[in-house]
C-alpha cells in the first residue's frame, strides 16, 4: 500500500449506469462509464473494464487502494423494499417474487460480491487490505457535486428518483464537512414522477427522460390544455408544499410495487387519451402533457432550491442526482438569482455516484482537506475529461485495419483551419480527441459537429447521422468569452447543463398561427440566424468552451469564427441512438462508417467518407 498518498476506488453499479473512479489524494485522476468499454447502453453490471482502466491509467494496482466504495448502502435499500412490500400487500406480489430471488442471490452480499468480482480482476487481489465502505446513496450525489465545484461553503441539493429512502435531499458543505439538513423520503419523488410521465408518453424509463424535456417545448403555452393539464397534475397526482416537497397519490402510481410506472387505466381516465405507444406518432397532447410536467418540475426545484438557501442562507448551489441533468430547470433556476452561482455535477446520475463515494470516503472518512483550485480551473472536474485516451500510433494502427486513407496535419492550427473550413461548407464532422468524457454530455473529445448557420443541419443530424426522432434539439458550443452575444447567459456552462434563451436580436419573427401549428411544421420553422442550435422556444442548451480547459476545442471555435464570424457550432454526442457515446479509434470508425458522416478526425488524423468509398469498392 501507497505510504505517501491515499488512493481510493469509487464504484457504482447493479441499477443503471455502473462506473468506476479513482482519487488520489483528493485529485481526480480518471473516471468512465461501463456502457463505454462494453458498448451496452447503460450498462448496470459490474464496472470491470471502467475499473481496469482506471486503474491502468493511475498506475496503480487493486492492492495498492486505501479504500473501495461502493456509491450505496444496499441493506438499507433492501429495508425499503421489504417494508414497501409489506405495506403494500397483497399487492406487489408479482414485483415481489422477481425482485427478491435477486437479491437473496447478489445484492444481500455484496462485499462477497464486490470481493469476487475484483478478483476477477486481478487474481492477486488481497480483500483485506482496503477498506470496503458504504456511504448513502444521496450522500455519494452531494459529495459529487460539492467536492469538485469552486465553493468552499454552499447549498447542496440532490434529487433522482431513489437511492435507499431518500428521494431527494438538502445538505450544506463547508470545507471538507457535509451536513444533511432534509431529505424526501420514497414513494415521495420527483424523478419517480418525471419518470411516470416519460413513461406515459411513449419513453424508456431511465433513458427517455431527456427526450421528454426536448419534447416539453411542442407544448402550447397559450393553450388552455396545457393549464388544465397541470391543475389535473397538481390535484391529482401530486400535492406540492411550499418547501418543495411533495406528496404523491399512490392510487395512480405502480412503481412501488409493481412493474410499470403508473396505472394506465386511471391516467388515461386522467388525462383523456391512453399512454402512447413507443415510435408511434406525436401529437398536439402529447406535447402538451410533456409541458405540463417540465412546469410541473420546475415548479418543484426552484422552491427546493428556496428551501435550501433559506435553510444555508449559502451564496451557492450545488446540484447532483438524475434530476440536475433537465437543463431547462437548472437555466431558469440559475435566472431566479437566488445564488449567485450553481455547480452541476457533469455526471449528475448514478455514474457520478462512483466519484462521490470516493471523494466521500477521502474527506469525511480520512478527513483529508481538498485540494487547492488551480488559478486557470473552473472547477475540480479537469472539464470532465476524465476517460481514456489513445495515441497516434493507436490511430494509424486502426487506420491500417480499416483501409483508411487519411491526411495528417502536422500542426493543431492547420488542423482547426481545415475543420473549420468543412464544417462551413455543410459537412458534417466527427471530432475524436484526447480523452473521453465522464457523464452523459460530449463536450468536444466525443462529439460531431455542423454548422449552427445551416437551416437543413438539425434534420441532417436527426435522420441521417444519429436516426433519431426529428424533434430532438442540439447544442451549440460557444466560445466562452462571446457567449453574451448569442444568448442570455452571462455564466459559464462548460458541461452543457444550462439552457438559455437564444439573444432576441438574432431571433426571427414567427407567424401568428405558430402555435397551431403541427409539430413539425414548427420545427422547421427558421427562428434565428443560427437555427440548428434554437430550440422551438428560442431557448438553447449551451456549453461554453474555454482555452484553458479544452484548448484544441477552443482553437477550432476560433477558426470557425475567423472563417465565418460566427464563433459557435453545433455539438452532438459522437453516438448512433441506442448506442454509447464512442469510446476508441475503433468505436468511432464504425460510427462513421454506418452513417452519413462526411469526414472523421481523429486527433490530427482526417478520413474522407469519399475515400472510404473508393477503397470499399476496389
């Protein structure tokens, strides 16, 4: 074991979205999602691969970890359940016999668990050498958000859909203490009701919820339905207090016991059409309801966010848990100024769990300070760059497989110029570089670009390049430093966690039946000069991208503003839907193979689609 620093493993696993981190005495020194190495979207099982890489990339060996900590208590979590069935009996008996054998086999003994699978590992794995610690699960999520952020004293507020008990929760941190002053116990849940409604409109549970809130804007907000929606909502389904927290009619809810998330039956008697079906079309009330509930939402975590300012009187805010990732809360949220400024933790899910535990177990259970902010850094996240990385030869060597021609630029600025030049005559470029992303967004490593000019970019992209739903909305990355004069954002947003209104001297008038109009009739409706970044209610999920974080990201805005005056462009997750963000050399030359991706840039590395054509058909 290390006798100089104290090196800590962080996992979470077994629910949805497993990953791995490493901290090395308060530094964090890599972290990645499963989903990326296995290729399985979302994957809950044992983090294997996310652990061997950071493990590799930290230079050390499983015997050399102070601490392992797992991002949860399960039999806290197993005490939930049990007395939730009991409550609830007779009903809950099918959830009953599916769930228990699961956890009677794995999740009751999970330090065997956890001690096995990390033998797997590596075969030299000595269990009793590090400690094995459990913190809460809103714990870990607090611990994520504040341990990283810029603030050494400030409002913490997690909420998701459920971690043992807790639904949601208020905590203060100062310095390397976090104190927990409230918390929102299940069936009671705001992710769990957000959740119902992605269910209820056609959406996966636990991965469509981002969908819903790009829906949301379909919504009239003129119309008396979406008003009637939201008193039904209000009435019915979930009793909201003025400290923001709720209370849910179980009546109209099945995810306590059950195996969907709510009544069918009652909600269609609700609302007055059935539950939409999957892929099936989108109308007017569909988009209405999604409204309805993203108001809902809002609603909810910004007296939340009330509370907590009243409770720390903290000049900031913290925010982690599945909730912190609806982007349109966190703008008007930040717009309210009830502090001055708010941290989001860029893996704000059950991934970022991994890296809470961890950071957890080094202040509160070491009691170890944290470290110093470097003057250049926004934050403690290394933007979030926390994945692997691959070299050169790596890509030549993958290159050769593939029988890709390719051109090498020898310089980043001949490089960025070239880019530049493509993605303003329309391409559409996948931009691989450094390492890979921690949390959901890319941020410029991952990521494929176009040109927010172009009024046919965001249907490219929709149907062409990701085969997605045409509703979907994309995000500009913006030079940090002209943000202002795009849009009414006067703070960075570096993990595009942030949505602002598009600045009114760039919008386009609309017509007076625009809100009459069929879906996607508004959506290809010109709203401003940079149309494939505004959202159908002026509003965009902005990233800021500045020179000390991702300089070679930066340097290529620069070009594309030195080419075209405009120093934006737009950033999409370098992914087919269904499928992970691309994590290697490999992943990304399948990716641009199987759609219609103009040219692919690997590091310094440029692949012509054209090229790859002509050697496929020699």
């Amino acid at each position: 074991m290390s006798n100089t620093k104290i090196n800590i493993l962080g996992i979470s696993a077994f629910y949805h979205d497993s990953a791995a981190a490493i901290v090395q005495d308060g530094h964090i020194v890599a972290a990645a999602h499963e989903e990326r190495f296995s290729r399985i979207k979302q994957d809950a099982s044992f983090p294997k691969q996310a652990i061997r890489f950071c493990l590799t990339y930290s230079g050390l060996t499983l015997n050399e970890l102070d601490a392992i900590v797992f991002y949860d208590k399960p039999l806290l979590k197993f005490e939930r359940l049990l007395e939730t069935y009991y409550a609830n009996a007779p009903k809950g008996w099918r959830s009953f016999v599916h769930a228990m054998p699961v956890w009677m086999k794995e999740k009751m003994f999970l330090k065997k668990i956890l001690r096995d699978e990390l033998s797997i590992i590596d075969a030299t794995f000595t269990p009793k050498k590090a400690r094995l610690l459990f913190p809460e699960h809103h714990l870990s999520h607090a611990a994520s958000a504040f341990y990283p952020s810029p603030f050494n004293k400030a409002a913490i507020l997690t909420v998701d859909g459920v971690g043992e008990w807790a639904t949601s929760g208020i905590f203060y941190g100062e310095g390397t203490s976090i104190r927990k002053l409230k918390e929102l116990r299940f069936p009671h849940s705001l992710g769990l009701l957000y959740s119902a409604f992605t269910y209820y409109l056609g959406f996966r549970v636990n991965r469509g919820e981002y969908k819903l809130m790009g829906l949301a804007p379909y919504g009239n907000p003129e119309s008396e339905r979406v008003a009637t929606y939201v008193k039904k909502i209000k009435d019915t389904l979930v009793h909201i207090q003025e400290d923001g927290s709720l209370w849910l009619n179980q009546d109209y809810f099945k995810y306590s016991t059950g195996l969907q998330m709510a009544d069918d039956k009652k909600w269609t008697s609700l609302f007055g059409f059935p539950r939409r079906e999957a892929e099936t079309e989108l109308a007017q009330h569909h988009c209405d309801l999604g409204l309805a509930i993203q108001q809902v939402t809002e609603e909810v975590v910004i007296k939340m966010a009330k509370t907590a300012k009243k409770l720390t009187n903290a000049p900031y805010l913290c925010m982690a848990g599945g909730v912190a990732l609806n982007c349109v809360a966190n703008g008007k949220l930040l717009r309210t100024g009830l502090f001055k400024d708010i941290f989001i933790q860029p893996a704000a899910g059950d991934a970022g769990g991994a890296l809470g535990a961890a950071l957890s177990a080094y202040h509160i259970y070491y009691k170890k300070s944290r470290p110093i902010l470097a003057p250049t850094a926004l934050d403690h996240m290394q933007a979030s760059l926390l994945g692997p990385e691959y070299s050169d030869l790596a890509i030549r060597l993958v290159a050769k497989k593939f029988k890709a021609p390719f051109t090498h630029y020898t310089t980043n600025e001949t490089l960025c110029s070239a880019v530049a030049e493509l993605i303003a005559k329309g391409k559409v470029v996948g931009w691989f570089q450094g390492r890979m992303e921690y949390g959901p967004r890319a941020l410029g490593n991952r990521s494929i670009l176009g040109d927010a000019r172009n009024p046919a970019m965001q249907k490219k992209l929709n149907l062409k390049i990701k085969y997605r739903e045409s509703f979907r909305p994309f995000a500009p990355s913006v030079l940090a430093e002209d943000a202002v004069n795009y849009f009414d954002c006067d703070k960075a947003s570096p993990y595009m966690l942030l949505v602002a209104d598009v600045c009114e001297k760039r919008r386009k008038s609309l017509p007076e039946n625009y809100h009459n109009l069929a879906l996607k009739e508004k959506l290809y409706h010109l709203r401003s000069d940079i149309p494939a970044v505004t959202h159908i209610d002026f509003s965009a999920r902005v990233q800021t991208v500045h020179q000390h974080s991702n300089p070679k990201y930066w340097q290529l805005l620069q070009a594309f503003k030195a080419l075209t005056g405009y120093s934006l462009i737009v950033n999409t997750s370098f992914n087919v839907r269904g499928e992970p963000i691309v994590c290697s050399p490999t992943d990304a030359f399948n990716c641009f193979l199987h759609t219609e991706m103009d040219y692919l840039v690997l590091h310094n590395f440029v692949f012509d689609k054209r090229d790859m054509f002509v050697e496929a058909v020699k």
